[in-house]
C-alpha cells in the first residue's frame, strides 16, 4: 500500500430501536469533540462517539446474531430478520473521498435542518444518504477522519471536470449532491479504536434521515461502525502526507 493509505474497516448494522438505550452508550465516548460540534449535531438529530478496545457484549453480539440473520435470510426470504449486517473494508489514501452509505435509495425524501433560527425544509427526489470520509494519517499513528453527512439525488449526469495540475478535463458521471458542511466533525483515532454513529433517541432532523427505520411492525435503527485498522505513517520513514493545498481541485469538492 501507498504511505499514506489508511485501511479502515466499516459494519452497518440495523437494529430495533429499543435496544439503543442508554445501557448502550455506556463506554462510549461522547467528548470526543468540541461542545459546539457536539451541539450541532445533536441539534439535527446525529449523536455519536469513540470505542477503546473491545466493542461492548450488545455490539458484539447484535453483529453476530447480524451475520447469522443474513445468512439465513437469503435462504429463507420469508423468515423474519434480526440484526442485519453489511461489511466492507476501504483502503484511503489521504484526502481521498471515500462513501460511506447510510440508507436505501428513497423516492422522496423531506430534509429538515435548522438554519439562522429557523428549520428550513427541502424536497428530494430519488435520494439516498451517506457520509463522505475523507482520511488524513499523523506520523504518530493516529488518524484524522474528516466526516460530512452528503445526500445524492435525481438521476446520473455527466459534466466535465477541470484538472488544475495538468490543465486537462475529465468526464464525471454522477447524482447531485446536497452537501451539509457545516455538520462536517474531525475524530481522530488510534489503531483499534471505533467510531460509531447514529441517530439521536428523538429521531429528528437529517438524523432521521440518515439512520432511523421507522417502515414495518418493528422500528429500526441503523449504527455505522468505523474502525482504524491500520496506516502506514510513520514520522521516519514515510514521506509527509498531502496536504489540503496539494490536492487535485475536484477531490476537494
């Protein structure tokens, strides 16, 4: 792998929303970032925080039973389902945009969001939420993740894109992309480490866009696991990651 890639390994995991208790958020840590960052989010409906070590017995065992279900799932289609399970491992190099998909593709889809004292509303169609995570290793083997909730919408466009080191022009094939950059939060963590998000217990806001499952007799929620499993940095021998100034212009849209 290149210096500056960064492997983390990523499970999305649906839950009944009754075991997202506060027996739950025990050892995790919510302090992680700033009080302001911290406001913002919850006030439209996210919460979050880091994991030492081990991931606690409800975690571990909601992603066993997770996997199980899945398996059995795709035999018997008429069984009911547990937990439910999607994994994947990503390999990052610094800056790089990588997506991190948080719901199915809607139809329609109302986003509400507080904005200068005041909840502002818009309409969507075909749309699906994700987090953008954007990696940037220290030489001390932390990481910096850079997280900003995105939503895609409408149908596939091409358009050019320009190319400032070269002065040439690519063609991008993709949806519209309603960015929340002020939402954006930067954790950093150390190999091992876990960085879990969803939504808040009152299901508000982009939150409950992004994470709650409310179709059906049981009520689920989604919560996305981030775990740092491995960077290459190394104050010595590697050399000094990208900065944001050294970027191709489109990776930082």
């Amino acid at each position: 792998m290149s210096p500056d890639t960064v492997v983390v390994e990523i499970a999305s995991l649906r839950v009944p929303y009754e075991q997202i208790d506060e027996q739950f958020w025990r050892g995790v840590d919510e302090q992680f970032l700033s009080l302001e960052i911290r406001q913002k989010l919850a006030g439209n409906g996210f919460r979050g925080g880091i994991l030492s070590g081990e991931l606690p017995a409800s975690l571990r065992d909601a992603l066993a039973e997770g996997q199980i279900s899945s398996r059995i799932g795709d035999q018997d289609p008429e069984r009911p389902r547990g937990p439910v399970v999607s994994q994947q491992r990503l390999q990052n190099r610094t800056g790089r945009r990588g997506k991190l998909i948080t719901s199915e593709i809607r139809d329609e889809l109302v986003t509400l969001m507080p904005e200068a004292g005041r909840v502002t509303g818009k309409t969507l169609s075909m749309a699906q939420c994700l987090l953008s995570l954007r990696s940037y290793p220290r030489g001390d083997g932390h990481v910096r993740l850079e997280l900003v909730p995105e939503i895609e919408h409408g149908e596939p466009r091409t358009r050019w894109l320009g190319q400032p080191a070269d002065g040439t022009f690519r063609i991008d094939t993709g949806r519209e992309r309603t960015i929340f950059n002020e939402l954006r939060f930067d954790p950093v963590l150390a190999p091992g480490e876990t960085l879990l998000v969803t939504c808040s217990a009152d299901w508000k806001g982009l939150g409950r866009s992004f994470f709650a499952d409310p179709a059906g007799e049981i009520r689920m929620q989604r919560v996305l696991l981030i775990r740092l499993a491995q960077t290459q940095a190394d104050d010595l021998f590697a050399p000094s990651p990208l900065t944001d100034e050294e970027l191709p212009e489109d990776e930082l849209r």
